[in-house]
C-alpha cells in the first residue's frame, strides 16, 4: 500500500493563503440528554499541527465529544470556539469520517465529485482532485466501480478520500477502524499519517491503545464523560497521572 | 363455472383478433394511468421528501394527513372534481369534463398522496443513515433532498408501483368524471363495469383478465429494470 504525502504541492487548489480557523477552544462544553449529563464540563484548547487522539473505554463519551467539536451536536451548554476562525467558515475548514463509512448510490470516483460539489469547487477543478485522492489513496482501481460494492475497509479508505479531496484544516475521525481488520486498519492510519504530512490537524477518537500509541501526539483521555487526563502521548502512556488512565492502559476495565 | 370457461375463451379471442375496441380500451387505460402517476411523481415525490427532510410547524400534521389520504375514496375524488369541472364548477370554461385528461385529474389526485406518503417514509429512513455524513459534507436538507430521492430511486419504486396500482384499478373516479363514453373515456374498469351491468359477465371477466395480465407485465417489467439497474450500481 503505497501513500503519497505529496498531496499538498500537487494540489490543484491553492490554499496557503488562508488563516487557520485553530487552535479550537472548548469553553465548559457540556451534552446532556434528557436531564442525563453524557459529557461533563469541559474546558480545553487544541493547537493546529499536532494529532489529538481521543482515548477511553467505551462509552465515555469519545464520539460525542467529536461531534460536539465538528458541530453535529450542539452543547447542552458552554460554548466550541474556533479561536482562529475570523470571518471564515470554520464548518468549511472541517471534515469528517465515521465509524461507519455512508457511501452514496453511485461510483467511487462519484462519492468525491458530490463532497466536491456540496463545497461548491468548480466542475472544472473537480476531477483532477478527485483521481489525485484516489490515486493517494490506492483507489484509483475502484474509481468507476460502485461504492457500496468495495469491501468495508476499501469504503473506509474512500470515506478517507472524501474527506481529504476537501482538504480540511481540520479531519475529525470517529473509531475509524474499530470494525476493520488489521491490513485495512494500517491502511487507513497509513493514509492518516498521509493526510496529517499534508497539514491537517487530525483529531481521532480510538479505544485501541496500540493504534493511539502509533498516531498519537497528543491524548485526551475521557471517562465517564470528562476530561480527566490530558497531555502528550509519551509522557500519558509511560507516566499516566489518574488512576483510571493507569487503570485503563494496563488494560483493566473501566466504567 | 361456465362463466369462467367463457370468460378465458373470450379474453383469448379479444386478445388474439386484437380487437380493435379492445385496443383501443387498453391503449387509454394505460395513456390515463400511465399519465396520471408520472403527473404525481413530479409533485409526490418531491413533497414527500420535503415532509420528511424540513422542520415545520405543523409537520405531524401534515403527515398523518398525508397518510390518511392514501385512502381517498375515488368516488369522492371523482364528485369534488366532478363539481370543479363541470360547466356552472369554478373550472368549467375549460370545458374538462368527461375527456381523458378530466380523468387524468382525478387519477393524481388519488395517486399523489400514496407516492407522497410512501416516499416521505422512505426518505425519513434514509436521512436517518445518512444525515450525519452529509451534514459533515455541509449539505443541509434542500441539498440532501435531490441526493436522497436519488439514492433512494430502488426502493421508491414501490411507491410508484403502488400508485399505479391505484390508478389501474380504480373505476369510480374515472366513471364519474370520464362518463365511459365510447370510444372517449372508455377505459377497462369502467368498460368492465358497465358489462357487468350489461350482463355480459363473461366478456367483463375476460377484460379482467387483461387488466390483471396488464398490470402484471408493468410490475415484471419494472422489478426486472430495477434489478438491472441496481446490479450496475448496488
């Protein structure tokens, strides 16, 4: 699986120029659902440049928080601040990939071309980015094929593709390998690692130690729906400074 | 017993001679339902999606009553546009009434609600799988409208199959507003209708038998298209 990392300099699109929308600030964000507070309080800073990974057993609270951050969810209260943001769109400079991969009814090549279109690049601009993506992506093969016809972690890889064709500041990934197997799960952090070179503040949710160990540089760890640890990825995983974050990567179960 | 008997012998014969009234009985039916339910895909489908996607006041209304009027009785429809089109109606200058196209009318109007209906809830399912992707990719619902009839084509093809079942088999709109004028509005319910009052019972089953074959030849065209298709595409 070979992934380019020359994707910036070849890019048809030129967008040096634009002031980054980072760092994002959470000003006590907290969700709750019908009285139940799911994310508690929260209050935190992420700088561009680095990747965040979001680490902690399931259900505490890891993909709310990403959603509450790309603007999915709306805080119950509190406030996400792109600080940097000024004047532009911040929902503009972001993307997504899920869990799940949703890919639409039409062609590999198709799925890209649409992301294209709903960010208004110009007809003329959108198939040389589209076989770019695909060819970084080890999915120029597919590129007249059906999407839904790929295999899951080929789907992910374009999910992955989508995202990048709309060369966010920003990609927020939600357990994007938790159903994959091991060759897809190292694709996809391959074309991650491929995408984060390009300049993308990458910020992931995983309860995969291994694979927050690999990309991470930076952790948030959540439990029970707060932030209770934060720091880099080094110092987090050799000298963890909660109990539960000691617990959780020794690998006792915590809930 | 013998009715049976003589009403396959007598579809058999009106389908071998290619009876020229037959023909051209079946020819209108087909221009009448064919037309009516193209006429309420245009308007249903995108009603129904828009009922499905767009936060409104009064949306839980609007589709219990969209549900309910899948159940419009032709003969009512048939009446209310009897009234519209009639010479002393609002609508009677155009000179509608008893015409193929007065019928076509009535048709959408018993036909939009049901693909309305039925498309509102497939696209209510699909946004479920696909909202928070497409929100993601900054589409909000007036973009996603055209991406989910799209991607919804396979399964809102029951929808359109259902209407015209409706429309097929319905005869007492288009009896009231078409009049069964020979060689007019004549169209097989309503043909079958007035053989039975006739007596000719075994003509009507025979002509029954044709609307059944008819409708089954659209449907088996239809899932073999959509299999087609949907193989290319998944």
């Amino acid at each position: 699986m070979e992934v380019g990392v020359n994707f910036v300099g070849t890019a048809p699109r030129a967008r040096s120029a634009k002031a980054s929308i980072l760092p994002l600030e959470l000003k006590g964000v907290s969700f709750s659902v019908a009285g139940e507070r799911l994310i508690g309080e929260i209050f935190c800073r992420l700088e561009s440049g680095t990747r965040t990974v979001i680490l902690g057993p399931n259900g505490a609270g890891k993909s709310l928080l990403l959603r509450l951050c790309h603007g999915l969810l709306q805080p119950s209260s509190g406030e996400v601040f792109w600080r940097g943001a000024d004047g532009l769109d911040p929902t503009r400079c972001q993307a997504m990939v899920f869990q799940r991969p949703v890919m639409l009814r039409r062609s590999a090549a198709a799925n890209v071309d649409y992301a294209l279109a709903l960010r208004k690049i110009p007809r003329s601009e959108r198939g040389d980015i589209v076989r770019e993506v695909l060819d970084q992506t080890g999915l120029a093969r597919f590129a007249g094929q059906a999407a839904r016809t790929l295999s899951f972690g080929e789907q992910q890889k374009l999910a992955l593709a989508r995202a990048w064709a709309l060369k966010p500041q920003v990609l927020f990934l939600d357990e994007p390998t938790a159903s994959l197997d091991p060759a897809a799960t190292r694709a996809v952090e391959q074309i991650v690692a491929a995408i984060h070179a390009a300049g993308t503040k990458i910020i992931m949710t995983t309860h995969d130690l291994g694979q927050a160990r690999r990309l991470a540089d930076e952790i948030l760890f959540l439990h029970k729906g707060r932030l209770i640890e934060r720091g880099p990825a080094e110092r987090f995983f050799t000298a963890p400074e909660t109990a539960a974050a000691r617990a959780f990567i020794s690998g006792e179960l915590l809930w | 017993m013998t009715d049976f008997g003589a009403a396959f012998a007598a579809a058999f014969r009106l389908v071998v001679t290619l009876d020229a009234n037959l023909v051209e009985i079946v020819l209108l039916s087909l221009r009448v339902s064919l037309g009516a339910v193209a006429i309420a895909t245009l308007i249903g489908m995108p009603l129904g999606a828009i009922v499905a996607l767009f936060r409104f006041p009064g949306r839980t209304g609007a589709v219990v009553v969209l549900n309910a009027l899948m159940g419009l009785p032709p003969v009512v429809v048939g009446l209310i546009v009897y009234l519209l089109l009639s010479r002393a109606g609002p609508l009677g200058v155009l000179g509608l009434l008893f015409t193929p196209t007065a019928m076509v009318i009535a048709q959408v109007i018993l036909v939009t609600p049901i693909i309305a209906a039925l498309t509102r809830q497939v696209i209510d399912d699909l946004w479920g799988e696909y909202a928070e992707q497409l929100r993601s990719l900054g589409a909000g619902p007036a973009q996603a409208l055209p991406t989910l009839l799209w991607d919804g084509r396979f399964t809102l093809l029951i929808a359109v199959l259902a209407g015209f079942g409706r429309a097929s088999a319905e005869v007492g709109a288009v009896m009231i507003v078409g009049g069964n004028i020979d060689h007019v509005t004549r169209v097989m319910t309503t043909a079958i209708a007035l053989e039975v009052s006739k007596g000719d019972l075994a003509l009507a089953l025979g002509l029954g038998l044709i609307l059944i074959a008819l409708s089954l030849g659209i449907n088996g065209t239809a899932y073999v298209l959509k299999g087609a298709a949907q193989w290319r595409s998944v």
